[in-house]
C-alpha cells in the first residue's frame, strides 16, 4: 500500500497555481476546493483524492517516514 503514499511525494502538480509543487505539499485549502469540485481525472486525481483525505483527518505524519527515505 505504500505506492500511492510514494507518489504523493515524487508526483508534482501539473498545473495552477501550484503548479510544480509535490502533491504531498499542496495546502489544505487547495485540496479542500478540489474535493467541492471535483478531482480531475486520472492519477492526478486519485492523489489528490487521497491527499486530501490525509490532510483532512490530520494523518500528514504519516509521510514523514517515506519523505525521509525518498531523500536518501
């Protein structure tokens, strides 16, 4: 399961006003539009689904541990 948790920390946003930022980074609001929205299609959108449901019930500690290891 930790695939999708990797991703959310090589895949950056393609687009917007965060454009070139980690998903992983992206701010709580942003993805709280996104989930009023609609996410896009696609990985994109599937990240930032699950981004926001991270981020939403305080779970972004749970990425510390893969953040470490991606920078090794």
């Amino acid at each position: 399961m930790s695939e999708p948790l990797l991703r959310l920390l090589q895949v950056e946003m393609p687009y917007g006003k965060y454009k070139g930022t980690l998903i992983a980074d992206l701010p709580g609001n942003y993805l709280n539009w996104f989930a009023r929205e609609g996410f896009p299609p696609g990985e994109i959108g599937r990240l930032l689904a699950l981004m926001h449901e991270i981020d939403h019930n305080g779970l972004k500690h749970l990425l510390a541990p893969l953040r470490r290891e991606t920078l090794r």
